[in-house]
C-alpha cells in the first residue's frame, strides 16, 4: 500500500508540522493490521507505540475501579468505552512515545483495522536526527497531555465533591 | 542579584541541558520577590508565567471541591497543602508555558520568598530561536505532565473505588 500523508496532516499530534516533516513521520510508520476482536493494546501493559486509525474503528476501554474488586458486576459498570474511528484521523497510544508507561487502557478492535504504528525509539531517533520536528511535534504533544491533565484533575474535584457530600449525609 | 545558574540545574525540567543552554535560561529569568502571605498564583485566573524557588518556602494549596459548595467547612477541610523550598530546586506553574490555562492551585508565600519568573512568550521565543534545547525541555515538560496525568488517572480510580463500594453498601 502507498503510504499517504493526509492522515497524519489532520490529527493534533502533527499540527504545524510541514509537508515533509510529516513525510518524515511516514517513514518510521509501519502498517499493521488487526481482525475484528483482536486487543489492540491491554491495560497495564508496558507500551512502546503509538497507533494512527487508518481504516476501521476501535473501542477504547477504561477501567474506574480497581484491580482486586471482587465483584465482576461492579467491576463491568465501572468501565468507559469510547470509539475512535478513522474519520477523526485518531491517534491512541502516544504518551508511549514520551515514556515507558503502562498502558492507561485497552484497546480493542471493533472492526477489522488498518493502523500506522510508530514506536518511541524510531520517533525518539527522528526527533534527536531534527530538532525542529522534535520540538513541534513535542509542542504539540505537551498541549494533548496537558489538556488530559485538567480533565483529570476536573474529574477528581467532582468525585471527591460527590464524596463529600454523601459522607456528610450518611 | 549575580544571577546563578545552579537552582536551574537541579531541576527536573532542565535536566540535560548543558550549561550553554541553562545560561540561555538564565537570561530570560526574572527575579521576583514576595512577603509571607502573598498569593504568588491564584486558582482559577489564566497564568502565562512559571516560578523557580530561589529562597523561602511556598504552600501549594489544591482545592478538592467544586466551587459554588455553600459550606466553608467542608470546603476548607477538603484542600490538600504541599510546601515547597529551595532545597528541592522547586518549580510550580510549568503548565502555563505550554498553555494559557487557568491556574488549578493556589500558592502563597509561607515565608518572604525569592523567585525566577520566566513568561510564555519569552519561553516560546527561546525555544524557536533554538530548537535543540525546545526539543529537551519539552521532552523533559512532557514526562512531568505524563507522570502527573498517570497519579490523576490513579487518583480517579481510587476514588470512584470508594464511591462505588459506598454506593453497594447503601
């Protein structure tokens, strides 16, 4: 398959970054394919690479309560599923490329896929042979990571005000 | 003040710079001076600037509720309090130079303190002029973004732990 820069030139990761500095990502993208089903990537997992949706779409899946919840029921409802498809040029997996992580969910394919895969050395190699590729695109990644940041701390100012406001009933 | 570029050093998000690079810093560092009580960093206003510790001891203070909670009991006990001095070459407010957001702690001045202050413009200005050292400090801003965002993730499943087995028992 010819490789095509358009899906890298919409997604947040790649923004401001030029034609040929994206034909540069492209180069250390490597095609991978997945079947219906299939874990894409599992939580808890120590993760290397990054994926860009070419074709197909996946189902992101979070946990919110903790391992060793002996109750499967409880443990089910206390998931988040979010589906990412290619029409929104979707990037999972990136933080991957800053540090070697667990994965912070899992990842399963909804359809048959087509990803670009791109691991950390590779990137890491690029971004150290370019500054100015390195530093745009790490821009670029600061500000995704630095957005998921505040939602988080949101989401834990509002749990612990739900908390709060059931323990001062009970 | 003979400007000094060994608090620099220490810090997490300078690491790997070499002393050229520090120096370059230094030059866009502004000394600042606060009195015991002053609010250096309010929650909630747009912050385009981050501080480094020179001298004193500073108080983080994180709101754990949402606003608009009409009880200032509850609302006091759930504040979380970190200090922080000198001797931890500390830095606060690293966020803003990657974005203008609103401030998601309060700090104050526990002690009279002296401070670098370094602003988003003249960061990004750096940065752009040498890419080289945008790319090492963003890489070294984006694992500490990473690693908070993970303890943020932590932190919500814990607490949505709780809530769930309050909620079971109830």
């Amino acid at each position: 398959m010819e490789k095509d820069i358009s899906p890298l030139q919409g997604t947040e990761l790649f923004k401001k970054l030029s034609p040929e500095q994206i034909t540069k990502v492209l180069h250390i993208c490597r095609t991978v394919h997945f079947f219906e089903n299939d874990i894409i990537m599992k939580e808890g997992e120590i993760g290397d690479r990054m994926y860009i949706i070419l074709k197909g779409t996946v189902e992101i899946i979070k946990r919110l309560i903790m391992d060793g919840i002996d109750d499967d029921e409880v443990a089910e409802k206390n998931k988040v599923f979010t589906r990412l498809d290619a029409d929104q040029h979707s990037v999972f997996g990136e933080i991957a490329l800053l540090q070697e992580f667990k994965r912070t969910a899992t990842v399963r394919a909804v359809t048959d896929c087509t990803l670009y895969e791109i691991s950390k050395n590779d990137f890491l190699t690029l971004a150290e042979s370019d500054f100015e590729f390195g530093y745009r695109i790490l821009l670029n990644m600061a500000g995704i990571v630095s957005a998921r940041l505040r939602k988080a701390d949101e989401d834990t100012i509002k749990l612990t005000t739900v908390l709060s406001m059931i323990l001062k009933e009970s």
